[in-house]
C-alpha cells in the first residue's frame, strides 16, 4: 500500500524521501480506520508528520501484513528492499511471535538479521519494542507472569540488536500512554485513532532528535 504527502509549499527541486514499514498489524494500521473503512495507522500518520516537520515530500510503501511474524518478515517483506535505496525504513512486530512456540535465542537471531538486512540498504532504519499489554491480553491470570517474562525477553532482544547496527528505537514498553484505556480500540490488543497517532509522534520525535543531532555533527 503507498501514500505520497506532498507539502504545502514543495518546490519541484526537492526530490521525495522514500519511507518503507515492515511489520505486522500494528503497522498495517488495524484499529485505526478512515470514513471508508480503510486503515490508517501510525506509519501512515508518521509519514505526514514527517513531511510537516521537514516540509520535504514523503512517500510510503506499507509492506506490513497482520499476523506477521519475524521470520515471516525477512522471509517476504525485507527482500522487496532489494535494489530498492529507502530514505526511511520502520521495522515493528514481535507479538506474534510471542504468541507462538516463541525461543529467546531464535527470536534474537532473527531480529539480528533484520535488523542488519535494513540497514545494508544505507537508509535511516527506526524500530520500537513491545508495549506493557500483559495485563490485556486474553490469558489465565497464572500466565501473565510467563507472558510478561516472554515480551521482556523479546524486548531485550530488540534493544540489542538495535544498538549493535545502529537502528533508532522507540522504547514503548515503559510508554505510561498504553495503560491507557483511551489508547487502545475495541479489540484492546490494537490501538485506535489516538493511539496510532501517539506512536506516530513518539516515532516522529525519534526521527527529528536523530536528523538534529546529525546536522550538528556536520
């Protein structure tokens, strides 16, 4: 799915930044729908805000598809980025994998090579762990504590792996906005219309700190 967002004020010298999303629901933008009941989402919310912010043109290509796991990412999302030179990757998923036969070492491994496949393409590459939604989640309540160690593992892992290839990360996992009832939709595992924004702008002002702190490097 693409998106271009064009700014008020584009002149025809600036070229259009390329964004591509990797990932699962969250990112295909389930629980955030427009007046036609198409999704949204954080990633095509993000697009906007960037283009606002920097008053360049964004163009997203949303490759995410509900259900995804990690391995199923690199198998048929991360090798669309071949040839391809984005300005801009997004990686999120994880809690499927959670879901399943889920193996620490496996799981690191995988979001390794994910993480390395990303930023082999020279773009930008931004990821976020899991959110605290153990107390949500549809489970007997002697398994929350087995839950909750299985996303801190997994969000270990994403921390990990994203500061050994240099890979920006929002750590949503302490965010006090997701104990909010108002952040979530009917489902209460994807986020609504204000969620999707929230993480957009967390996403945004990740993205803004990065490229300030890299104009006064230079």
């Amino acid at each position: 799915m693409n998106y271009y967002v064009r700014p008020s004020s584009q002149r025809s010298a600036i070229s259009p930044q390329s964004f591509v999303a990797l990932g699962d629901s969250l990112t295909a933008g389930q629980g955030d729908l427009d007046a036609q009941g198409r999704p949204v989402g954080w990633a095509r919310r993000l697009c906007s805000l960037l283009t606002q912010r920097t008053g360049l043109p964004y163009f997203l290509t949303n490759l995410a598809v509900n259900r995804a796991t990690v391995a199923e990412v690199l198998a048929d999302q991360l090798p669309a980025l071949s040839g391809a030179h984005p300005d801009l990757i997004t990686f999120s998923t994880g809690i499927n994998d959670i879901r399943g036969a889920f193996r620490k070492d496996a799981f690191a491994a995988q979001i390794d090579r994910a993480y390395a496949g990303a930023t082999a393409t020279g773009a930008t590459v931004a990821t976020m762990t899991l959110p605290n939604i153990v107390a949500m989640l549809p489970v007997p309540a002697e398994l929350l504590d087995v839950a909750r160690e299985l996303m801190e593992q997994a969000n270990d892992a994403i921390r990990c792996a994203a500061r050994a290839h240099g890979v920006l990360f929002v750590d949503a996992w302490y965010s006090p906005e997701v104990a909010d009832p108002d952040f979530w939709s009917e489902d209460r595992v994807h986020p609504n219309a204000r969620g999707h924004q929230l993480i957009a702008e967390a996403f945004a002002d990740l993205l803004s700190a990065s490229m300030l702190a890299g104009a006064r490097d230079t």
